[in-house]
C-alpha cells in the first residue's frame, strides 16, 4: 500500500441505499461527520489471521476508504464480520425508509401521487431515478401506509377508553 493511499472497506447494500448515502457529495470519500463513518467505526474489527480480504465485484457491493478515526490504528487490516454487515445493513436502511416516509408522507398530502413524490424525492437526494428504484420505493411507501392505517384504527379503538387521569399520568 502507498503513502497516501487509505484502506477501503467493502459492505453490501442495496442500491439506492447506496446512492443515498454515496451520492456526488462523499463520492470517494466518507468522513467522520457522515452517517456511514460514524456507523461502521464501531462494527470495525481485526480481520481474522485465516481470513482473506474479499473483493467482490456485484452492485450490492460497495468499497470505500475508512475515515481517518482519531486514536484508530490502520496499518491493521480491517473488516467487517458477516454478522456486523448485516447489522449495518438494518440501520443504514432504517435511517433511509424513515427518511423516505416522512418526506413521503409530506408531500403526497399536496400532490396526492405516490410518482411524482418519489421522483421529487429522488431528485432532492440526488438518487438516480431508475423504474426497479421506483416500483420498490412505491411498494415499500404502500405497504408502510397500510401498516400505520391499521395502526390508527387499533389505537382509536382503544384511546377513547382512556381516562384523563391515565393521560395526565403520560404527560409529566
């Protein structure tokens, strides 16, 4: 490895995850102050001496040079476990889809089209638009909205029930 050259790490992500969090912006490199170089710092570990390094050539896969950490060796070689990767995974998805519900949710109350959201949504972030992208993205936001229209109806079933002095109890 030369002077200036930094390690990079590799983890799978779906695409537009990947587009999300690398866009134009943190192309080639992640800092400490991203949302990916502040996740992975914990879930780093000493790759395992019977361990080879992984180099992986599928969309799903992304590789990056690791931040400059304070007090982080990185003349050790590094790695992800399959199990952090999969840890990292949920919580970088997580991040996105709330991202993604409440800048739905705000703006199909104005432009009442599921279409013309997610294409405002992939042009605010920067994603690619991509009809896989927009299908899925259309699926996922669907099945969210039912979910929390069910929610609704169970919890109206069941708040009127409440007392005000149960209420007043949430509230300090």
């Amino acid at each position: 490895m030369k002077k200036n050259e930094r390690h990079t790490i590799t983890i799978q992500l779906k695409p537009y995850i990947q587009d999300f969090f690398f866009n134009e912006r943190c192309k080639n490199f992640v800092s400490t102050r991203e949302m990916v170089g502040l996740i992975i710092k914990p879930f780093l570990e000493r790759r395992p001496k019977n361990k080879l390094p992984d180099i992986i050539k599928d969309p799903e896969y992304i590789t990056f040079p690791l931040p400059l950490y304070n007090n982080f060796d990185l003349r050790c070689n590094y790695w992800i476990s399959p199990k952090n990767q999969k840890t990292i995974q949920l919580i970088l998805d997580r991040h996105f889809k709330e991202i993604f519900y409440n800048y739905m949710d705000d703006k199909v109350r104005f432009t009442y089209s599921f279409k013309k959201s997610i294409l405002q949504f992939c042009s605010d972030y920067n994603i690619p638009f991509n009809s896989d992208y927009y299908e899925t993205l259309k699926k996922d936001y669907y099945r969210q909205r039912k979910k929390a229209e069910k929610d609704r109806k169970i919890i109206s079933r069941t708040v009127p029930k409440l007392r005000l002095r149960s209420i007043c109890v949430f509230l300090i």
